[in-house]
C-alpha cells in the first residue's frame, strides 16, 4: 500500500454509504490519522434502531465500534468525538451521557456536542463523529 494512498472503507455491519458518495471510514497511512463517517443508530440496512436517546446512542456506539475495528482501531485510540443532538444539547445530557460513558470507560477523548436542527432522517436523533489514530 503507498504511504500517501488514503484508505476508504464501508464495513459489512454498516449502512453501505457508496450510492451517496461516503465512505464509512476514510485512513490516512502516512499520518495514521483515521476518520469516522458521522454513525447514527442505522442497521445495515439503514433502519433507525431505537426510539429514543438512550437507545439510539447506543446503537450508534455500536456503529463507531465496527468502524473503529474496521480501521484496526480501539477505544483508545479515539482523539476526538463530535456529539451531534438533534435540539438542545444540555436537554440530552442525562441521556446521551451514561451510554458513551459505559463505551468509554476510562478512556476520555475530547469532545464537542452541538444541538442542531436535523440529522440524515427525521427520526434520527444523535449522531456521532470520530477522529482516532491507528496504533
């Protein structure tokens, strides 16, 4: 594999993005920096599984965990996490919170969370975007 080729991977377990023209996951060899497609509570299929916060977080943790694998990543290696809420961000908290906590452990990426007005489908409720680094 050349150095400066990046690497754009769809993962089996996820939403095949191709036919909108993503890539799940998106390697850069020579910085070894890896970047994760927004990753919403979508099945393979592209299903909304959950109804609400809580679940749909962590579905799209679910989601993050398969990229990340698919990248030869861990938990670990994650250096930054986009929160994307679907209203107010400080309304979710107490919601959004404790799944990415459980998924995290004691792992503490830097984050940012952003309440907007939409995500990929009107029952979409959070989405979640990852930088990490391949170890």
């Amino acid at each position: 594999m050349n150095q400066s080729e990046i690497v754009r991977l769809n993962p089996d377990a996820l939403f095949d993005g191709e036919a909108f023209g993503m890539s799940q996951v998106s390697v850069d060899p020579g910085s070894g920096l890896v970047f994760l497609s927004g990753q919403v509570a979508w099945d393979s299929q592209g299903q909304v599984q959950g109804e609400d916060y809580v679940a749909q977080t962590a579905f799209a943790l679910k989601n993050l965990d398969a990229a990340l694998g698919a990248a030869g990543c861990r938990r670990e290696d994650v250096l930054r996490l986009r929160i994307y809420v679907r209203g107010e961000v400080a309304e979710h908290l107490q919601e959004v919170v404790p799944p990415l906590r459980t998924f995290f452990g004691e792992v503490r990426p830097s984050i940012t969370g952003l309440g907007v007005a939409s995500l990929a489908t009107p029952d979409t409720l959070v989405e979640l975007e990852v930088v990490a680094r391949r170890p």
